[in-house]
C-alpha cells in the first residue's frame, strides 16, 4: 500500500462496491460516537443499512455474535450493536489467566469506557486477580470449549470422541479440565498407553507433583477430568504467555529420558 501513488490509491478506494466503500470509512469512527452519529444524521442512516451495520458489529464484537442470533435476532444490527457497546449483552467465555496458567469460565460483557470486557468468573471459590474486574487489554479471552456428555463435579465434562490411543498423538499440545471443571491447564502429551495418557505442565518444576498427570479413559476423578485439542491459534496465544513469564512450551528432554 505503502509503494502506491496518492492516484492509485484514490483509484482503488473508488473501486470498491459502495457498501464495502461505506464500512470502511464507518471504521475509523470510535464506537460511541458511530452511534451518535446514527442518531442525528440522516448520512449516516443513508450510508449504514443493516448489512453495514452487521460487518461493523461483527468486527467489533465477533464474541458476541452467537449469543446475538440467540437472544436478539429479531432486533437491526445496529440495536445490536447499542446493547452490546453499553454492557447490555452478557456472555460466558474462557479468559487465559496469566498468573495461575490456566483457562477459567466467566460471565463477560462489554465495558464501553474501557472499550474491552468486565469479567466475573463463573466458579465463586476461584480466587484469581481477575475475579471481578475490567480485563486489562493483553489478557486473551476465548469462547467456551463446547462440552460433550456428562458431569465434572461442579460442571460439565468434556470426554474426547474418541479412545486417546485414536485421538491424540504424543507431543501434541492439549488442555486438561483439572479440578472442578472450570479450569484448564495447557499441557503436551508424552506419552499413551491404552486407555492411559500421561501429558507434561510445564509451568510447573519437573520436580512437582504436579509436572505430570495421568489421565484414564473415560474415568474422570476429583482431579483429573476431560482433556480436548486446541486450536493452532489457541496455541500460539498460549505460547505468548509462557515466552512472556519465561516458561518452557514443551516438556523437559531430561526427564522424558528418565520416564
């Protein structure tokens, strides 16, 4: 873009079909006054159909685009958009704790002034810096993993579809539902045997108690419940938090050597 002439930019810009041309020029305007602007101009409300006002709403709150089509499908995008922007709209998402590790279930909505999510977690006997609070901007959040039978003891439990033998591979990155089921560590697999997978959390000395668990097909315990995949970008978001507390991604060589 950079290597383009003011003319030829000024060309593609005109090339653009009219309602592409209206969405982009829509984006530059902060949220709050994007609404303003709606109310008291006969423009804007030319300028900005509902499809505009979809793309505008979707790429600004992509998180709450299901609950939305849920709870509010009868309602314009742009109505959508208010309720959403003024905290009307809450959600249950997973924040990436960055200090304990792991991914915890909340109940979020949107913090106009702050122009990110409130969050308050689901699990009242969680303690956590995030318990209650605005997000601070570098702290991830994500949609609930979606659950597939039964019950964690204080929640749903996630059971892979498949023996882990035929579902996952040794070195591949997971996340364990540890606990009561509200939490999940980041983890790699190390090894599988039968029903029986034994997986490495690195956050913690190779000395812990805690550095491996084990976890048995179909047979959840007080600790130890589902396990599921992740996604490449969940991973890489993983990864930036460990790079950033100087933590290893994948398991200690020695001590694979010693297993």
């Amino acid at each position: 873009m950079s290597s383009m002439s003011s003319t030829q930019r000024v060309a593609m810009i005109e090339a653009l079909p009219e309602e592409m041309f209206h969405y982009h020029i829509l984006t530059h305007f902060d949220s709050f006054d994007l609404l303003r602007f709606a109310q008291v101009s006969k423009l804007c409300n030319q300028l900005c159909g509902d499809s505009v006002w979809q793309r505008l709403f979707e790429a600004k709150f992509p998180l709450f685009v299901e609950k939305t089509e849920e709870t509010l499908s009868e309602d314009s995008y742009q109505e959508r958009y208010r309720r959403v922007l003024f905290g009307k709209v809450s959600i249950l998402l997973q924040l990436y704790d960055d200090a304990s590790f792991n991914a915890k279930d909340c109940v979020a909505h949107w913090d106009r002034e702050h122009d990110y999510y409130h969050v308050k977690l689901s699990y009242i006997r969680t303690t956590s810096q995030y318990a209650n609070t605005l997000l601070p901007h570098h702290i991830h959040v994500r949609p609930r993993p979606k659950m597939l039978e039964g019950l964690a003891p204080y929640g749903e439990l996630y059971i892979p579809p498949l023996p882990y033998s035929e579902y996952f591979t040794v070195g591949e990155h997971i996340e364990l539902q540890w606990g009561s089921g509200w939490y999940w560590w980041k983890g790699v697999v190390i090894s599988i045997d039968g029903d029986r997978m034994m997986m490495a959390f690195t956050h913690f000395s190779t000395t812990s108690t805690h550095y491996t668990e084990t976890a048995i097909y179909g047979k959840p315990n007080s600790f130890v419940n589902g396990v599921r995949k992740i996604t490449e970008e969940q991973l890489q978001v993983w990864k930036q938090i460990y790079k950033s507390k100087g933590y290893p991604i994948e398991a200690n060589e020695e001590f694979l050597k010693s297993l």
